[in-house]
C-alpha cells in the first residue's frame, strides 16, 4: 500500500482507522458497569435483586441474564484495541442489546415490576445513547 497518498488519517480507508479514545474508554466503563452488575447477580441472585424491591427471584433466569452481562461487558474490556469495523459491529450488538433490555424492562415494569427498575432503565438508556452517537459518528 502507498502511504504518500494519505496525507491525512481522513483518507485512510475506514479499517485502518483507530476508534476514537473516547469509545475506547466509554467501552472500559461499560465493562465495569455491567461486572458490577453481573458478580452479584451470578453469585447472590436473591439478596441482589431484592435491592430493586423484587420478592419473587427465579434464580436460573437471573444467573442468565448475569452471563450476558459478562459477555457483553467482557467484550468491551477485550476489544477496545480493535479496529473501526470491530467496534461498528460492537456498536451494533450494544444497541440491539440496550434497545431490547430497555423494551422488556418497560414492559415488566408496565405489568407491576418495582419502581426501583427505572434505574436500570436509565442506565441502559444512557447507554443507549452513548452508542447510537459513536455508531453515527463512525458511519
């Protein structure tokens, strides 16, 4: 490849390009978000979820949900030196991701679900967010 003709890093062709640092610490702080979230979902189902006001813990279907929560935050942590086209594929699985958490978590808390889980609404909406603006940004 000549490098001469690329005077600029704009010019470069999409998959050379670095993500921009900011996503590269936005998927570090989502790694730990969703470990802080995950261990005690994993390890004490029961005890954590009570902190959200829920009574009745099916400890099977939370131990689930902590092992997506590993992956996807694990994820973040083992890719955030990858290149443009690995964290726009990323991206993309974090919307679907946030996007359905979001729509089930509304929908339980519309049947009766504690009041205590719009935070975690909130923090899947942030979220949210955060990668629709860099999955644009990067378009």
């Amino acid at each position: 490849m000549n490098f001469r003709k690329f005077k600029y890093i704009s010019n470069f062709p999409l998959s050379m390009k670095q993500a921009p640092s900011s996503l590269r610490t936005w998927f570090t702080i989502h790694f730990v978000v969703d470990y802080l979230f995950a261990i005690p979902l994993f390890v004490a189902p029961a005890w954590f979820l009570s902190l959200f006001g829920f009574t009745v813990i099916d400890p099977v279907t939370a131990r689930l949900v902590a092992a997506a929560l590993f992956a996807v935050g694990g994820i973040s942590l083992l890719s955030r030196n990858e290149s443009v086209d690995a964290y726009k594929a990323l991206l993309k699985l974090k919307i679907i991701w946030s996007v359905s958490a979001i729509a089930g978590l509304l929908v339980s808390l519309w049947q009766g679900a504690p009041k205590q889980l719009w935070l975690v609404v909130l923090i899947f909406a942030l979220f949210c967010g955060i990668w629709s603006y860099y999955f644009l940004k990067l378009r």
